[in-house]
C-alpha cells in the first residue's frame, strides 16, 4: 500500500471514529426534548456526555486537518463546494457547544429553553448534513476540469442524498437511545430502552431504502456486481442483530452492534469511493482521486511518522477518560452542565 | 463589495472574534492551573476557592475558544480554495498536527478537569488542569508555525504548480515562530492577568467584607505574573521588530508611516500622512531612534515605502501595488504598543503598592484597572491587525497574493450570506458570553460543600 492509500484508510478512520462518537452525541441531543422532560432530567442527559462531546468533535476537526495535509485538492474542492452546507453544519456545532456550556449557569427557564432548542437543533442538523455530503461524495458533483465544484447549495439536495441523511440521522438518534440507556438509571434509561426498541424497525426501514437507493442512484452495481461485499453485508448484519438485543434487554450488546454498523457503513462507504475522493459528475476525467488531490511523498511521509508517534498516546487518554466516567449519571450526581 | 472583499472581512471578523477567547484561555489555564498547584501543595482553602472562581470564568471562556475555532479549520478550504491548493502541502501539515497533538489533549483533559473534581485524586485532578494548558498553548505553537510560513516562507520548493514541503525541520523552526510564538504565548499571560486584576480591582473597591482576603491574594498573584508577562511581551516584540525589520521591511516601514528611506532614521511618534499621494504632512518623531530600535546602533538605514515598492516592483513584477493599507497598519501598531506600555505602567505600579502593602490605598487606581482589561484585547486585535494587513496584498509573502488565493466559485452573494449569519450568530453569543462573565465575575467565589469539608480546623484558622 502507498503511502497515498494509507492516508486514505486513516482518514477513513477518522471519520468512523467521528461517526461513532460524535453519532451518539447527536442522538443524545436530538433525543434531549423527547426523553427528558424536567429540566432535572434534561440536566441528566446532558451530563451524559458533558466530559467527552468537545473530544468527540476534535474527531472532525482532525478529519478536516488530515484532509488539508494529506488530500489538499479534497479539501479545496469539498469545503468551498459545499460551502452553504457546511456553514449551516458549523453555525449548528457552535450554538450546540456553548449551549452545553451555558445553559445551566442560569437558572432562568426561558434560557434553559432557548439553549436546550439551541442543543436540539445543533444536533438535528449535523446529523442529517453529513450524510447528505458524504451521499454527495459518492453519487458525484459537477466538477470542472480546474478541480472546482461548478453547482450551488440545491445541487447537492437530491432524492438519493437526502435518503442519505435520513439514514445518518436516523443511526444516530438511534445510537443516541442506546448509549442514553446504557449512561443513565431510572425513569431515563427506561424512556431511552423503550425508544430504542420503538424506532430500530424505522432504522431498519430506512437502511433498506438506502441500500436500494445505492443501486437506484448510482452506479454501484457496475463496481460491485450481485455480491455487495463483506463490509456492507456485516453492516446490515449487525443492524439487524441489534433487534434482537433490544428484545432480549442486553443494550450494551445492541450498543456495540450498532456501533459495528457505524463502522462498517462508513468503511463500506469509503471503499466504494476508492480510488476516487470526489466523482465529478461534469466528467469522470475530473474526478479527483488519491493521486491526482494528494500531497507529495514527503509531506505524507512526514505525517505519517508524526501521527504513527501521536496516535497512541491520543488513543490510551480518551480511552482513560471514557473509564473515568463510566458511571451512569443520575439527578442525584454532581452536575456540571 | 465583490467576492475578494467580503471574504477577507468574513476571515477578518470570525478569526478576530475566535482571538478575542484564544488568550485568555491560553493565559488563564496556566493561572488557574498555578492556584491549583498552590492548593494542592498547601492545604489552604482559599486557593481551592480561587481555582474554582477562576476556573469557572476561564471554561466558560474556553467554551466559546473551542466553538469558534471549528471555523478556523474550514474557512481556509472553504473561502480560499486556491490557497489551499497551492499551500495545502506544507501549510496543511502544521494544522493536522495542531488537531492531533493538541486539540486532543485540551479538549480531553477539560472534561476530565470540569467533571473530575470528585472522581479523581488530587494530584491526577492537578494534572488535568496543567495538561489543558499546555495543550492550549501547544496548539497556538503549530497555528502560528502555520502562520510564520505566511510570514516568512521556508522549507517549501516550488514544485507541481504549487508548493510543496521540502524541509519539516525548517517549517518548524522558522525564525519567524521563534519570536512570533513567544509574544503570543507572553500575551496570554498579560491577558490573563489583567482579567484577574480587573475583576479583583471591582470586588476590592466594593471592600466585599470576607471577600477581600480571597481577592487580594489574587491580585497579587496577577500583578506578580502579569509584570512578567509585560516585561517579556515587550522585550520579544522588539526582537520581533528587529527580525520584521530584515525579512518584512514593507510592513515595518508602514507601520511606521516611513514613505522614504532614512539613515539614521527617526521613530515616529505621531504622523499624519497623505496615503494616497504616499506623502508625509506632518509628523513628531525622535532622531534616530527608529534605527536604534531596528539595528541597536544610532544610525543603519530603514527603508521606506517608495523605495521597497520600486524594489518589489523589480523583483515580483512591475505594475502591481505592494504597498499594505498604511493607515490601519500604523495605527493598529500604535494602538499595540501603546497598550502595552500602559500595562507596564500599571503592573509596574501595582507591584509597588503591594511592596508597600497598600493595594487598597489609591482608589483611582483599583478603578484604572478594572477599565484597563479593555488593554489586552485592545493590544492582541490591533497586533493581529497589523501583522496581517501589513503584509497585503500578500497572503504568504513573496509567493501568493490575496487575491489570488480566495475561491473562484465562491459566489459574493454566498460569503454575504454567510457573514450575515456568522456575525448575527457570534453577535448574540457575545451577549450571552459577557452576560455570564459579569454575572459570575460579580458573583464572586462560592462556598460549595467541597471548600469546608476537607479543610482541617488548622488550615481552616490558618487561612482566617
């Protein structure tokens, strides 16, 4: 494998972890107005992932990094093609942090309202935007012989890209549900349970959507064939299996299968895209592909020695501060949020 | 305004914005993490309760830090593509690794500091707070390495149509980030301090009965660290100076409203000048004093304005305008440096009473300070102003200029649309931010359970 490639997979990586992570974040804070009702309760549930949502979203943040040093023509053509997109995904991630921040250092209902709106809307519209753009990605953009993306902001809603984001939206809240059950106790955990039961069969729904959509939209059936592969087959595998951990109580289990969704849907995403990054939908010569948007050998040889020296001490602290806070928060701990 | 405009104006407002919170948290993490050290070590509860106040001020100003530098990792693919291209290979690396080895770390270590009061021990506790700062100030080592290649381009061979890196060693050691890190570190003291001293000073004149005790020992603690920030911001912008002196002359000399060469050349103290006509018409300045400055001797040419725009025009191609909007530079240089200076003074002075042990003795004092933490930010905007409007029309000297790095199908009516909704945005959260900032800083410290608990009688009478 090229060094190329090898940028390619962590970058991949990058996002699975961001998707993982950042999923159940967004879950959490789309399910906010639903699960919790008292404000008591909506403090819960914001505590749940109060220590660990700003390293979540540093997940993205060195997505975005990576791209820029390793794929700088992906990066260039990606965020000022979907600039409207994006600036809508970034005004909703800056509202949603400082409302965490914010909202419970007054005690004012009205604030507490606006700041869990703000909280909600933060999370509904990132969780839909990103799989509409990495729909984009996939189903192609008009793209110029200049590597520059020729559309607007409605060239990027279509039927095919909008099942997408229902179906990030859609694992999410469920992923959401999940972890909810799994951080909470009481009355909480048990709304959160009985939520996650009631809308696996709707996730289901929609996954099954998406996956005919993939051969209705674009040509994945020339790549691919009948077979699909093992990583979407594990992918729809694992959903399914979360049904029946649901129905049996072990959330924990269905928490993992569901997580091993994620990964697997991302992955299985990347490499159908693979060996391109963008698909021009202008003229597949524009496509931009890990050769032609790469940086040079050096920089990527450079990258790679100083993230192989980072990555693990990266990976030993977020998971130690995932144990430190392994407990389920109730009413009755200290809230900081 | 076309497309070129409104997307410099949008960088403008959203990375200014984004440093109005940058030093504050990359001084006040150092100082919460010190009162921390402080009740750690000693026992005394005041510090447990200084850690606390202050602590509850710096995260709600780290929250803002945090959210509004997403956007600094977009905007440069987003509004300037064409840079992005031809810069990405060695200006991206500096920023991944700013994610990596910093982001991480801050953003990671902030959740275990605000959640962890009592899930872990003491000493671990500690340890989280010093780890946010130093992954703080960590992270402004690689955006400003970033920043130096656009200062002073090194380690990159023109090659492929674009630049591309040739040396990691030399990008990060850029003589550039050796004196321009360092002042900004040393202004995230300053900023710090002064917050601390602004605050203090407002509680001190109210005389807040059992209070006082709790901010006098932070004003001494802030007069002590913000004279030696002073100090050395002060000391590292002249090295700074000296170094823009040899490598960006263009902006010194329009910093300095400096139209034609000098030697010896005098400093200018006050100029009034015809910008457009490149012309000085009136002036204070002191002999020689601006190549003192510059080279440490009493005489050495600086050059001026006409003289490196006939240079430039010889060496970057005749025709085109290398001149920065003088006006702003000058000005924000002065705004920069008087600010500076004016904290030195009232550092300087408040290290004297406190020698004297009369902190509360002069009251126009204590209200010159709590007016005074408009200095920093005043000081930290205009530095960032002049360092970037000084070296227009460059985006990366020498190399790019601005306005061939902004995105060509970026249209004026998207950036419109979105600096609208930045500013609409940023502008309600600044009112929410100070809302909090004066209500807590009002407030003053809290007696929560954990202060007297754990206090011994001993160091419980010991602290009275």
């Amino acid at each position: 494998m090229d060094l190329q490639d090898l940028w390619f997979v962590l970058i991949s990586v990058l996002f699975i972890g961001f998707f993982f992570l950042e999923g159940f974040d967004y879950g959490a804070g789309i399910l906010l107005p639903f699960i919790a009702r008292k404000d008591s309760e909506r403090r819960v549930v914001i505590n749940t992932i109060g220590p660990v949502w700003d390293a979540n979203e540093v997940w993205m943040i060195t997505a975005g990094g990576a791209l820029f040093a390793a794929f700088p023509h992906w990066y260039a053509t990606l965020f000022s093609g979907f600039y409207l997109a994006l600036v809508l995904i970034l005004l909703a991630l800056i509202l949603r942090g400082v409302a965490f921040e914010f909202r419970s250092k007054e005690d004012d209902p009205r604030w507490r309202r606006t700041w869990d709106w703000a909280i909600f809307i933060g999370s509904v519209i990132p969780a839909l935007l990103w799989g509409v753009a990495f729909g984009n990605l996939v189903k192609g953009v008009p793209i110029n012989a200049a590597m520059d993306f020729t559309g607007d902001f409605f060239d990027l809603l279509s039927p095919y890209t909008l099942i997408c984001g229902l179906a990030s939206f859609a694992v999410f809240t469920l992923h959401g549900a999940l972890f909810l059950s799994l951080k909470t106790d009481g009355v909480i955990r048990r709304r959160a349970e009985t939520l996650a039961q009631q809308i696996w069969l709707p996730v289901v729904g929609i996954a099954v959507v998406l996956a005919i959509a993939n051969y209705a939209y674009i040509d994945i059936f020339d790549t691919v064939g009948v077979n699909p592969g093992v990583m979407p087959v594990t992918s729809a595998v694992t959903l399914l299996s979360v049904g029946y951990y649901l129905r049996k109580k072990q959330f924990g289990w269905a928490f993992v299968l569901l997580g091993l969704t994620i990964l697997f849907s991302v992955a299985t995403f990347f490499w159908f895209l693979h060996p391109n990054v963008m698909v021009s939908s202008t003229n597949e010569a524009f496509n931009l592909t890990v050769e032609n948007a790469a940086s040079s050998e050096k920089t990527l040889e450079t990258m790679t020695i100083v993230t192989l020296i980072l990555l693990p001490f990266v990976l030993l602290y977020l998971g130690w501060s995932y144990w430190v806070f392994r407990k389920r928060i109730t009413a009755d701990s200290p809230l900081e949020y | 305004m076309d497309a070129l405009d409104l997307a410099r104006l949008q960088f403008a407002v959203t990375t200014t914005y984004h440093f109005f919170f940058v030093p504050l948290t990359l001084g006040l993490s150092i100082l919460t993490a010190i009162m921390q050290t402080m009740w750690v070590r000693t026992d005394n509860p005041v510090y447990r309760q200084m850690t606390r106040f202050w602590g509850k001020l710096f995260v709600i100003n780290f929250a803002m830090g945090v959210v509004t530098g997403i956007v600094q990792e977009f905007q440069f693919g987003m509004n300037w593509s064409e840079y992005s291209r031809f810069m990405g290979d060695i200006f991206g690396a500096p920023l991944a690794i700013e994610a990596l080895m910093a982001f991480f770390l801050e953003s990671t270590f902030i959740g275990v500091w605000v959640f962890g009061w009592d899930k872990l021990p003491r000493r671990l506790h500690l340890a989280s707070i010093w780890l946010v700062a130093l992954g703080s100030n960590i992270s402004a080592l690689w955006i400003l390495i970033a920043n130096s290649f656009m200062q002073q381009p090194v380690g990159y061979v023109i090659r492929n149509g674009r630049a591309e890196m040739d040396s990691f060693g030399d990008l990060i050691t850029n003589p550039n980030v050796q004196v321009q890190f360092p002042h900004v570190f040393t202004s995230g003291i300053v900023t710090a301090a002064f917050f601390v001293l602004g605050i203090s000073a407002w509680h001190l004149l109210r005389n807040n009965g059992e209070k006082r005790d709790f901010f006098l020992r932070s004003f001494r603690i802030a007069t002590v660290y913000g004279l030696i920030g002073i100090v050395l911001v002060i000391m590292v912008g002249h090295t700074q100076a000296q170094h823009m002196v040899k490598t960006q002359p263009m902006k010194m000399a329009a910093a300095e409203g400096l139209f034609d060469s000098e030697d010896p050349a005098a400093l200018s103290l006050i100029t009034i000048g015809d910008w457009e006509q490149r012309e000085e018409v009136f002036s204070i300045r002191l002999p020689r004093m601006l190549s003192l400055l510059s080279y440490n001797k009493l005489d050495g040419e600086v050059k001026g304005i006409n003289d490196l725009q006939a240079e430039y025009e010889t060496t970057y191609g005749a025709g085109e305008n290398y001149i920065p909007p003088v006006a702003i530079t000058y000005w924000s240089f002065r705004a920069m440096v008087g600010a500076g200076f004016l904290m030195l003074g009232l550092a300087g002075f408040g290290l004297f009473l406190m020698l004297r042990d009369r902190i509360e003795g002069p009251k126009w004092f204590l209200r010159a300070l709590f007016y005074a933490l408009a200095l920093p930010y005043i000081a930290n905007t205009a530095g960032w102003m002049m360092t970037e409007l000084g070296r227009q029309p460059w985006i990366v000297f020498g190399l790019q200029r601005t306005e061939d790095a902004v995105s060509p199908n970026v249209s004026a009516g998207m950036v419109a649309a979105s600096l609208v909704l930045f500013a609409a945005i940023y502008g309600i959260l600044m009112v929410a931010d100070v809302y909090l900032l004066v209500k807590y800083g009002r407030q003053g410290p809290v007696e929560d359970e954990h202060d007297t608990a754990p206090a011994s009688p001993d160091t419980a009478a010991a602290a009275i």
